[in-house]
C-alpha cells in the first residue's frame, strides 16, 4: 500500500510479540514483530527484542512527519 493511500496519524497498537501500526481510519500500516525468547546457539540470534522493535514501529508511525 501507498504512503499517501494511508491517512495520518499513525498509532502504535500492541500485540502479544508485535507492534502493529494503523492509520487514522484503522487500516494496518504494517506489523513488526519480535521474541524476547533466548535462542542464542539456535541460528535465529537476528530477531529484534521488544525494545527494537518499539523503536523501528515508533519510526515508521513517524513517516507521514518525515516526509513532509
């Protein structure tokens, strides 16, 4: 979907292990995901932890700010 098809603001919705971001009308910007779980040693040490994802969310609900 298109930037400008989504209306601002954007919200931060909390989800068990994810984020999603909605528009003003509820339309779902995206989802970002994460696992608090420790899973060093099993190859998927690249997920994101609650914090980064919050963080990458906060940015996306921040673009319709930033591109103007």
């Amino acid at each position: 979907m298109a930037l400008d098809r989504l209306t601002p603001p954007f919200r931060i919705k909390p989800h068990d292990a994810a984020f999603q971001v909605v528009d003003a009308n509820g339309a779902t910007v995206c989802w970002v995901h994460y696992d608090e779980r420790d899973l060093i040693g099993t190859g998927f040490g690249d997920r994101l932890t609650r914090k980064g994802a919050l963080r990458v969310a906060t940015w996306i609900r921040r673009l319709p700010e930033l591109v103007k």
